[in-house]
C-alpha cells in the first residue's frame, strides 16, 4: 500500500508538471461551467427543459467532460508512452510489479476527476445557484460507473496502440462523438428522441444521464447503470486479456 501511494503520487505531479494537461483536466470543466452561466439565456428557466435551465444540465456535463479527457486522452497516452519507453519493462525485474503502476495511474486519474468535478459544482453553486446533487450517494455511485467505464476504454485503447501519441490520437477521435451524445453541444433532454436512443447506449450519455438522476435526487435508472457495467466488463476484461507489459 506504501509503494502504490507513492506511485499514484508521482503520478499526481508528473500530470501537474505538464501546464496544458494540468489545466484542461482540472480546471476547464469549472471555466466551461462559469462561461456557460455568464450567458444570461442559460440561466433561465427553459420550456424545452420542463422548466430546467440550462446551466444546471452543464454542471453535470462538465464532470463526464473531465472523465473524457482523461480516461479517452490522458490514460490511453501515457500508459502507452511507458510501455514503449520500456519503463513497465523495467519495472518488472523490481518488486514494483507493473500493475502497481497502472493502478496508480488509474487512481491519480480519479482522483485528478473529483476534485475537477468538485471545483465545477462549488462554481456553478455559488455563481449561478446550481443546486448540489440532491442525493449523495447516487451520484457517488453515478459518478463512479461512469468513471469506470470511460477508463476502462482508456485502457482497451492503451492496450492495443503502438505509441503514446497514437494512444492520444485514437482517444481524440472518440473523444468529440462521445461528448456529442453526453450532450456537451446539445443537451439530451432536446435532443431528437433517436439521438437520445442511441445516446443511452454510450458511455458517457448512459453516464449523463446517471449523473443527472443523481442530480435530481433520485439513483441510477437500470439501463444506465447496466450500460455502465457492461462497458466496465467488456473492455475490462479486452483491456487485461490484450495488455502488453513490453
């Protein structure tokens, strides 16, 4: 347990030392939030949102953003950068054993995921009135299911490229289409209903609209909660089937 904190330590500080990784992973989300809130029209009550208002569905959004970046960009990147540096080679002629690596790595990504989100929730609470999640433990368990399963294809992706920049590359790709349907241009709720069909059956829209449950007091639906497993399951176990240490 000693060398896993180190090691999810460093990897803390690694991530920090790098300005444009640093700030799109910690603190866009919140500047996202508090641009929305300045447009005076996000802040009212809307008819196609049942009364909602718009900033309060980015708040939400803003932390499956996070969750984006890092587990599409960030993991897939630098998981692959160590291994073609050959530094999970050499880490396994040590009683570090690699896996303790990627742990760390996966631990630091959470916990970089937290506080981003929890900077985003103070912003849009104290800025513009967004309510908190009204029930806490939903959205924990929302919050989780989501980060699993987006990293979990973080990790199917570090298994399969060649090199750290195709690993970036690859998340990018995934990157834009997956925040479409999580509603970071469009928000779900208004979106045609077979977009919000299809939405329903990918990570980070089944993770939307969990999150936005939890917002709203009440736990998971089941087919969020399912989706989120199951792509926690299959990439999982693709990622630790196809994983390569060298």
């Amino acid at each position: 347990m000693r060398v896993f904190t180190k090691l999810t330590l460093t990897e803390l500080k690694l991530n920090a030392r790098e300005p444009v990784t640093a700030f799109f992973t910690l603190l866009f989300p919140t500047v996202l939030v508090v641009i929305l809130g300045s447009i005076p029209d996000f802040r009212k009550p809307s008819a196609d949102l049942g009364g909602g208002r718009v900033i309060d569905i980015y708040v939400g959004i803003a932390a499956l953003l996070t969750l984006a970046m890092l587990g599409l960009q960030v993991v897939p990147m630098v998981l692959a950068t160590y291994r073609e540096k050959g530094i999970l080679r050499r880490l396994a002629t040590t009683p570090v054993r690699p896996i303790l690596l990627l742990a760390a790595q996966l631990a630091a990504a959470l916990i970089t995921a937290v506080l981003a989100t929890a900077l985003a929730l103070a912003a849009g609470r104290v800025l513009f009135d967004v309510p908190l999640p009204q029930h806490v433990a939903a959205f924990v368990l929302a919050f989780l299911l989501a980060a699993l399963g987006v990293f979990a294809i973080g990790l199917f992706i570090a298994a399969l490229v060649p090199t750290g920049k195709a690993g970036n590359s690859i998340g990018t790709l995934l990157f834009f289409p997956l925040m479409f349907f999580a509603g970071l241009w469009t928000p779900r709720e208004i979106m045609p209903a077979v977009l919000q069909r299809i939405s329903d059956f990918t990570p980070l829209g089944a993770g939307e609209r969990a999150v936005h449950e939890a917002m709203t007091g009440h736990w998971p639906g089941a087919l969020s909660a399912t989706v989120l497993v199951a792509y926690l399951t299959l990439f999982g176990l693709g990622a630790a089937r196809l994983f390569r240490w060298s």
